[in-house]
DNA sequence: AATGAATGAGGGTTCATTCAT
DNA sequence: TATGAATGAACCCTCATTCAT
C-alpha cells in the first residue's frame, strides 16, 4: 500500500516535471495531479530533490542492472551487448515518453555531486568502459574511449530529445541500429 | 562604453551560470562580479531570462552564420561544410568552456516558443537540411535525415558536455574528425 | 476558522491603510497587526489590491443592498429612502471611522475599470437613479440628476473627511438631516 | 528661462499625474513629456512629492488669495463672497481640469503634516470661517459651522470628481448656483 | 498515515535619487 | 545647467517545507 502511494507520487511528479520542467513544477501541482495533500509527499518524500532524486535513480537502476548483466555474459560480443542496452533504454523512453523528457532535459545542480549527477555521469563512464573492453578483447580499435563514450551517449540523449521534441516516436526504433552502425565502424575485421 | 557595460554583464553572468547554473544564479551575484550595481542590469536587461537569452541569441547567431556562409559556398561538399561548422564550434567552446556549460545545460522553459528553445531548436533543423541537400546532390544517402541530425547533434552536445566535466579539453580537438567519420559512413561511393 | 482569518486579516489591513494610507501600507505590516504570517495573507488574497478590493466591496454590497432593498419599499418617499440610507451610512462610519477613512481616501487606480473604481462609482449612479424617480414620481423637482447627485455623492464624503480628520464624529449624527434639507428644497409641493 | 523650466516641468507633471494618479507616475515619464532628462527635475524640484507639492501649493494659494481679498471686501454679503468663490473655482478646473483631478484625487500622505495635507485642509476651515462670520453678520443662521463647511467643501470636491469622471464638463457651469442655494436656505430673511 | 493551512526566508524587480561628465 | 547611467534600498509575492489536527 506504501509502496502504491510513493509510486502513485512518482507517476504524477513524472507528468508534471515533463510538461513543465522541474523548476517550474510546485510540490502543489504534483500532490494535485495525484490526488493527495502536499504533506502526503513529505511522509514519503524529504524535499523535491528527493523526487527527482527517486526518479533518476530508479531509473538509471534499471540501465546499470542491464549493464551489469550485460558484462557478464561472456558469450556476447561488446557491439551486441551496446545494441541490447541501446534497444532496451529507448524501448524503455517509448513506453514513457515523459521519462525521457526529464532524463534527458534535468541538468542543473552543478557542482553538488550527490544529486542527479551521480547517475548522469555513470552511463558515460559504463560506455567508456565497456569499449575499452571491446579494445582489449580485440574486437573493436578505440583510441579515444572517453571521446568516443561521449559521443555515443550524447547520439543517444539528442535522439530521444528530438524524438519527444518532433513527437516523432519512430525515430526511437531505428536508432539503436544506426547507433550500432558508428560503433562497428570501430570493429576490427 | 554602453557596449562595453553589456558585455561586462553578460560575461559576468556566463561564468555564475556556468558555475552555478541558471536557476540558482542569482541577479546579485551577477552584479556583484561585474563590479556593478543590481539595478544597473536592468537597464540593459529586463529580466533575468532576458540574460540568457541574449547568450544564446549571440551564440546562435555565429552558429548560424557560419552555416549561412557555408551554405552559399557551392565549392564545398556537404561534408566539409559540416565539418567546418564542427571545427569552429569546437574551437569556440574551447576558448570560452563556461559558455559551452550553459548552451549545453539549460534546457528548461518548456513550451515557452520564445526563450531559448527557439534557438536551440534552430541547430538540429538546419543540420537536418544540410544532410537532405547532401542526399539531393548524390552526395550522401539518408534514409532519416531527422534521426542521423539528431545523432549528429546529440554528439556535439554530449562532446561538449563531457569534455567540460572531466575537464577533458582537448576531446574537442578530436571530436570533429569522428564525428565526420560517421557521416561519411554514408557517402555514396 | 477560514473565515475568522479572513476577517482578521481584513481588520488589520483596515487599521493599518486607514493609519498610513494604502500605498504606503506594507503587507508585512498588516501581517505583524494580524499577528500572522505575510504568507498567510497570500492565502486568502491574491495581491496587495484584492485586500484593498475586498474591504471596497463588502462595504459597498452593504449599501448597494440597503439601496436596493429601499427600492423595493413603494410605501417610502424617496427623500425618505434616501434619509435611511444616509443615517445608516454615518451609523457605519461611526462605528469604524478607519473603514471611513480608507473609504473616502483611496481614489487611485486611474483608468483600470476593475479595482476600486467599480464600487465608488456605484454610488454615484445609484443617487441619481433615486433623485430621477423622485421626479418621475411628482415628488421632486430635479433638472440636473447628475449634478445633484455629485452634490449629494461630494457632501457625504466630505462629511466623512471632515469627521475623521478633526475626530469630530458627532458631526456624523446631524449631517443627515442637513443633506436631507437640501433635498428637500427640491421637493414639489 | 529658469521659470520656464519649472512651468514646464509642473504642466507636464499634471498631465501625466492626472492620467496615471500619483502613485504610479514615474519621474522618468514626467522627464520625457517634457522632453528634458530626469536629473533636471532635481535641479528644480527636490523630490517627487515636492512636485506635487508645488501643484497643490499654487492653486491653493490662488484661492486662498481670492479667499482673503474677498475678506476684505465690506460691501460684498458673505453668499456672494461664496458665490464668487466657487464660480472661479470651477472656472479654473474647467480651463484645466488635469489639475482639477488631481486636486480632487491626491489625499493620501497620512499623518504627515507637511505635504499636501496642510492646503487640503485649509480650504475648509475658510469656509467655516466665513460661515461664521455671516453668522456674526446676521446674514446666516449657522449652528454647526463645521459641519456646513464639510457639505460644502465636499459638495465642491464631489462636482469636480463626477465632472471629471463623466466628462460632463458643463455640470460645472451650473454647480455654483446650485451650492450656493443651498447656502441661501441658511439665510435670515 | 493524511491533511492543508501556516510559515517566512528569499529573490527578482522597481524607481526615486545621485553625480560624474 | 543639463544629462541619463548608475545606484541600492525597498517590497511584493512565491512556494518548499512544517506541523497541529
């Protein structure tokens, strides 16, 4: 039941932050949009940090528990493994289009590490680490990794950008295979 | 000298945004670094919106200058007129990194047709009509030239994002040429 | 308990625009006489004007209710109507002579047909109507409504001003029958 | 010339306060109707409220000269004294009823016994006095002088206030014969 | 656990006034 | 004298957070 209310507070945080941004988005409007008092957040909430806190973090939970997985299956190439995440997370983005939105607009609290930072910098850094691995293993020649992390994640946030800003989910399907593409440019052959 | 004011101000305001990030930035700390008074913003400002803006409408402005020029050039491919554009972004970001923080950061004031969406929806569109052109001419061949503008432009922005928070400037040396890589994947041989 | 912070806002606001008029009034002042918080005053008003608003308009209800309520009394006379509306107008004054004070003083806002402007002209008209139907009726002999009524209208509130300021509230009791006199001379007989 | 300047700078003040009310008239548009900066109203006025000080204090002062050469005019009974009173009066708020507006509207600056409060106040108690002095005269039969001098005065302030607000600047025309018959109700026969 | 009225620190903005030119 | 950019104190209003019920 608990658990039923703080996602009850999620789900309406996640429509009003998207619509709105979270700046602009009252602790008012969320508890509105959920059919609850404003205090009721704060039994399940410390502060609208929190919340956007929460959401970053189930979220990125769910792309880093996939990328865990993902290492540990030796049988898998690197490129196959980057074309699963890639597949799932905008999988993911097209069930819940307002997600991508915050995820790929929320980019304030500078300097203040613990916040969303934490795990706006993890995927970069996965990424990084799973080319270097596909160089070591001999599979892919990456000189740069950090550059070529910091494309691969930039391609992947620009297109779920464009594709909420067009509202055109589509975009969402063919781009993991485009992505890929860049990626097995890298392939040693 | 009003001129110079203006840009006191603005280059005032570009570092505690860059430091602090728009919302948290507040009008007094931008006066206090200029050396100047609060209310002497407002006389070449009318908000603190009005401030942003004006760093975004200068910035794009050059951008699309410079796209304007290249378009004019028929001497050159499609591919050497991004790449220019790339080079040349690159190396602005480089000389001024608080500005990238901000161009990069700021994505709020959802809706609003005005503010800064207006320019930061410029960028993708046009890198979108550069790629058509390229498909007409025979230069390249896209199949969805909204997707690949939207890689293309997902990849300046994360390079510029992440050469920023690792402090990794000369990322941006090198972004260019890969970045270029992967468009002329698609080049018709 | 809504109502009762709303009435007591709206008593403090009373004492303190009466005491310092209303653009000098702070609302941290009317919240510290209220012994409440600003913020507490936003709850029940949405600006500044809407207290000043408020008071305008319930005081003006009372009498446009008595106006209308007269009207509908075909047994009275109209200078007779008009008697009862005056002796109850100064009873009112009486009792809250700051109510008086802000009722008489505060004329501004220019043009904005909303604000205040609504209800002082009420009066005005209303008076008019009153001294027409006399003279539709026989009863009296009015070539100039509008200047008589801005006679009537002017003396009502000038005995108001006078009381307040020389704190001569028993000029209150006789005024009636002064203004009443005058009336009279136009009555046919 | 430095006259000029001062006249200048007054008409303009009574323009634009007479449009937008004291309150919100800004000295920086009174500067530009009068097509001069706003650091020379400084060179000839020392603050905003003297500005309208100086309104308040010329034409009061015209009346109370007209008031006081009355006085002294033996021949004249104390109605017609009245009488000649209000005819210029209305003269003069009919030549500029700006002004005329602003005389009547401006009562704020509470407590302050400085500002305009000391002519608003004056205006009155010369009526009062010269009420009583008919009184002494054998001319009228006033009991509450005071009283009398607030109908009066307001009557005055009340003529001005609706012939402004309905632009009916012919109800001035007929204002003073209406007043003074009022008057002459008091008179002993 | 749920409520929502109360809180009050905080900040963007205004604008009368000043003063160097 | 005239200018008008610079000043900064002042104030309305917002809204995340609290807490008595």
């Amino acid at each position: 039941m608990a658990g039923n209310k703080k996602e009850l507070i999620l789900d309406s945080a996640i429509k009003v932050m998207a619509e709105e941004g979270y700046y602009f988005t009252k602790m008012s409007w969320i508890a509105d949009r959920a059919g609850i008092a404003v205090g009721t957040i704060y039994n399940y909430f410390s502060s609208k940090e929190e919340v956007l806190e929460e959401i970053f973090a189930r979220e990125f939970k769910k792309r880093l528990d996939l990328l865990a997985e993902l290492e540990e299956s030796p049988e898998l190439s690197v490129v196959s493994k980057l074309e699963l995440f890639l597949v799932r997370h905008f999988e993911e983005i097209k069930k819940n289009p307002d997600l991508g939105n915050i995820l790929v607009r929320e980019k304030e609290f500078p300097k203040k590490e613990g916040s969303i930072n934490q795990y706006l910098n993890q995927i970069p850094q996965s990424i990084k680490k799973l080319l270097e691995k596909g160089d070591e293993k001999g599979e892919l020649e990456i000189n740069k990794p950090e550059l070529m992390a910091a494309i691969i994640f930039g391609s992947i946030q620009g297109v779920v950008e464009q594709a909420i800003k067009l509202e055109n989910y589509e975009m969402l399907d063919d781009a993991s295979d485009e992505i890929i593409r860049f990626v097995e440019m890298k392939a040693v052959k």
